[in-house]
C-alpha cells in the first residue's frame, strides 16, 4: 500500500471499552465505558447509509469506515467517539466498531468500520 499523504490521518477517533465494577461480594454491578486510547484515523470515502424499522420506527443507519494504524488490542464490540475535523464545535458521534480488518498483511494498516450507536 502506498504511504499516506501528510493530513491523511486528520481525524480522531477516542476508544472506549466496557468495564464491569464488582461490589464487595464479587457481583457484577454497572458497566461502564473507559478510555483505551485516541488514534489518528483517516475517514474513508465510502461512508454508507440504510434504513432500518427498530421498535416500530424508521431509523436511519449510517456506517462509517475509518484507516487506522494497526494494533491488536482494538476488537469488535468496543466503541468510539469521534467528532468530524470539519465540525470542531459538534457533539461527538458515538459509534459501535462492528469490523476490524487488516488491510494487506495487516503489520501497518487496519480498517475499522464503525456504525452509530443506537
């Protein structure tokens, strides 16, 4: 692949992953979720949108494809925040990452493919 262009990675996408705290007898009491870390990311134009019916209303679904460096402790079922460069003021978009794919052999690159949190 070939090397990134300077202000490919423009955008910042903030990992989050669940944590459970116990009380005192062990039991698992409330989920959270926790900061991992903040990755550079470049927004790939293939972003896609669909409808779906959830609960008897019409919602619309957008997915969101990201490049990011690769890393072994980014998996599916964590999520991310990430408010678009071009929005600096704007609330950040929650997002599910439901895909993690190495792009070639994997050592550099990964795609992770994020869809709104519902």
């Amino acid at each position: 692949m070939a090397s990134l262009g300077a202000g490919a990675l423009r955008e910042t996408l903030v990992v989050l992953q669940a944590t459970t705290t116990t009380d005192s007898h062990g039991t698992a009491v409330a989920s959270a979720w926790t900061t991992l870390d903040s990755l550079p990311a470049e927004l790939l134009a293939d972003v896609r949108g669909a409808e779906r019916i959830a609960s008897e209303q019409l919602r619309t679904v957008t997915t969101y494809r990201f490049r990011v460096r690769a890393r072994s402790d980014v998996t599916t079922g964590m999520r991310a925040e990430w408010r678009p460069s071009w929005l600096a003021l704007s609330t950040p978009k929650a997002l599910e990452i439901r895909s993690v794919a190495p792009i070639n052999d994997g050592r550099q690159w990964m795609v992770l493919e994020c869809g709104e949190a519902v």
